[in-house]
C-alpha cells in the first residue's frame, strides 16, 4: 500500500509547487498510491515571513495566504469525496513556527478545523529566516543566530524543540532540514562541536516520541542532493533504539515528484532494519454531524507492500 504523509500542489503552493491538486491525486492514483496526505503549506502571518517571490506586492501576497488555505481545504474535501473509491485522502496541512507566540496558536486553531485529520510540525525558519530557500538565506539564517553553523544548528534544535513541546504533532516533518544548505550536510553530530548540538537532538527525540509522533522517511532529501533521507543516518538509529516509528514521505511539490526516489529511500529503511512505517486510516461516522472530526487510527505499513503497490 504506497503512500506518502506529506505533498504539495502548484495550486495552493504556487511559487514552490506545481499541478493542479486534482491532478496531483490522478497522478497518485495512476501509479499505485492507496493513501495521499494532503499537506499544504499554513497560512503565514507577517510581512517579514514572505519570500522572494512574494514582494512585488507584500500586502496583496498576505492578503491572499488565509482565503487560499480555506480554499484548499474546500477543494480536498471535494476530491477526497470524488475519489473515494480509488484512493484514501487524509487532509492536514504543513505547520510553521517562526514565531512561537504567533503559529503556536494558529496551528492549534487551522488544526481544529474537522476536515483535518492531523498536521506536519515543521520548521523552514531559524531566527525567523528560511533555512531551505537558497544560500544567500541559510547565510542570513547564520549571521542571526550568531555568525557560526554550531549556533544555527543550536537554534535550529531548540526551536524545533519548543515546536515538539507545544503543538506535539503526529508527523514530524523533515527532521533535520538544517543539513540541506549546510556547509557539511553530511556531518556526523554525535561528534562534531564536541557533541553539544548532539544532545539537543537526542533531546528532540525523546520530546517527539514522549509526544505520540512519527518521524517521516522523507525521500526529498535524496531529489535535493543530500546522500539520505531525511533524518541521517545516526539520527535514524538513534530514533529507532528509542522504539520511535516512521512515516514514509515524498514531500512532492507536483506531479513529477510524487513517490520520487521512493526506491532508495525503502533501501534506506530495509538497511537500518526497518520492517514497516505508520500512516492513518479515517474512518467515517455515517451519521455524525457535519462539525464533527472523523476518528482516525494508527496503520501499519511493510515496506514489502509499499513495493508492490509500486511496481
């Protein structure tokens, strides 16, 4: 049963995705997938979180961001009724935490909306600049939290820590995105800096297992250059000898990237000896009020499966 917990379309992500989100569910369908997670991107809330293609018009570009996302979630109950028959749509959306006191409860209210089934808890921010964008804004990112990459990556971990805390969401999304731009993303943190970023992984770890999540096996790492998934290696072992389950991810951005290098990243699971991954199931109430939240439960998936579904 292929799936992913995490995917994006061009329609309500335009500038970073592509496709029409229908057509993003057609293509999922067309190549085995049995399950999609429908995660766009929240709605962000200040001037100064918008990105490059965003400035023409500030106002106008935030102005936008709250409509589009109810729209989004308008047209995922539309497909998800539409293709019912042919795939299981579970709806969320990718969180922020740029700023805790802003997205903290702004998560926790788009999250209450009872279309959605649950949420991605997130960071593409360190010091309240992207991390992921390009260099240019990792340099930035650096400069802020203090000139040096050991400083960065310490923000980076105690803001995704304080993320973990408060929101304790069931899918961690890609958990160690500050590897991408790095300087050396293939680090090995439990010895560099003398191991100090190292404990504050750990530390991350046992916040996101203490609350009920999933790290993903998030195979945009691999597209992007990186020689692993995201988490690494020694993060993954790591999360495993804490009894810690994955989800499986493609994070696509549009049709051409749905379950791309899926193949090495079930490699990548089969080598730290990973025999199947979570995702959710949502079963319906026939006769439960509109506002009610459908129950969802705890799947379990072998990456044998995965691979048929495949092929």
């Amino acid at each position: 049963m292929a799936f992913t917990m995490h995917s994006h379309s061009g329609q309500f992500c335009p500038g970073h995705a592509k496709d029409q989100l229908e057509a993003v569910v057609q293509h999922a369908i067309r190549i085995g997938y049995k399950t999609l997670g429908l995660t766009e991107h929240m709605p962000r809330t200040g001037l100064e979180d918008l990105y490059p293609e965003e400035l023409d018009d500030p106002q106008a570009s935030l102005a936008v961001l709250m409509p589009r996302h109810d729209e989004y979630l308008l047209e995922a109950q539309r497909l998800q009724a539409k293709y019912a028959s042919q795939i299981h749509i579970l709806i969320g959306f990718e969180g922020e935490f740029i700023r805790a006191a802003t997205y903290a409860p702004l998560v926790q209210q788009l999250a209450s909306h009872p279309a959605i089934d649950y949420f991605i808890g997130s960071l593409h921010h360190t010091c309240g600049v992207p991390i992921d964008f390009d260099k240019a804004y990792y340099a930035k990112a650096r400069e802020a939290a203090g000139g040096s990459e050991e400083q960065l990556y310490t923000h980076y971990y105690d803001e995704q820590y304080a993320m973990l805390t408060t929101l304790q969401p069931r899918v961690v999304g890609h958990f160690d995105l500050i590897r991408l731009l790095s300087e050396e993303p293939e680090r090995d943190l439990r010895t560099a800096w003398d191991g100090r970023v190292w404990a504050k992984v750990v530390r991350n770890l046992e916040a996101a297992r203490q609350g009920g999540g999933w790290l993903e096996c998030n195979s945009s790492a691999l597209r992007k250059g990186l020689a692993e998934p995201y988490p690494t290696r020694a993060i993954a072992e790591e999360w495993l000898k804490m009894g810690g389950s994955f989800t499986l991810s493609d994070d696509s951005h549009g049709i051409a990237q749905v379950a791309t290098n899926y193949g090495r990243a079930l490699d990548y699971l089969e080598s730290l000896g990973v025999k199947e991954v979570r995702t959710l199931q949502k079963d319906a109430e026939p006769n439960a009020p509109a506002s009610a939240k459908a129950v969802v439960k705890e799947v379990s998936v072998t990456i044998e499966d995965i691979r048929k579904s495949l092929a």
